[in-house]
C-alpha cells in the first residue's frame, strides 16, 4: 500500500441544468461562486466544502438512483440552525433534524435535481 496522502477537494456532480443548479446552491444552500468555464462547469464553495457541477445533459436523473443519490455527509455545530436558515431560503429538506442511535443528529436535504445530502452534528 502506498503512503501517499489524499485528500478530499471537491464533489463533482453532474447535472443537467446548469444555471438552475448553481442557483440552488448558491442562493439556497449558502454556497459562493469560485469560478466556471462558460455553460459546461460551474465552481462552488461554503466552507471547506466544494461542489463542482458539471453540465452533463445526457446523464442519467440523480432522482432516479434511488438511495444512491447521497453524495455527501457533512458536519457542522448547529444542524439545528442549519437547518431553519435552509427552510428560510426555500430548501428541499427530506428529513428535519433528527437524533440517531450513532450519535449525530443529522437532517437530509436535496437539490432540485435529486442530489441528497445530509448534514450533521455530534450529540
């Protein structure tokens, strides 16, 4: 096995409406624009999370992967106020906060398009 290090950069999700999708995050999810290369890429960060979309009209629907549409978990302090500055802004939430058995309270919020996510804390 190889020493080299790795570490996450970006999650690359391929969507098939760009300007809306970048809307989303960016309006909706709190994440700001890094860069782009025209109507094909579009850059974003909150934090030290990074999403890349990618224009991919052909691709298959996220929503039609079922439970395999989650691309990320994501943790933060306040899930909670997370959670109210989501809905505020118009977020699809798929499951409000809740406490779980393995010690996080955790909420799942998705895109337009189907993308999910979940964002959570340690309780």
């Amino acid at each position: 096995m190889s020493d080299a290090e790795i570490t996450p950069y970006a999650y690359v999700l391929a969507v098939h409406d760009l300007a809306g999708s970048t809307a989303y995050f960016r309006d909706v999810l709190g994440f700001a624009v890094e860069w782009n290369d025209e109507d094909r890429w579009q850059a974003l960060r909150r934090g030290l999370v990074r999403v890349n979309l990618g224009r991919c009209s052909d691709a298959l629907p996220p929503a039609d992967l079922g439970d395999h549409n989650y691309f990320g978990l994501f943790m933060t302090q306040d899930v909670d106020d997370l959670y109210r500055e989501f809905k505020a802004k118009g977020a699809i939430i798929v499951s409000q906060p809740a406490d779980k058995e393995w010690g996080f309270r955790e909420m799942g919020v998705a895109t337009p398009e189907g993308h999910r996510m979940t964002f959570a804390q340690v309780i």
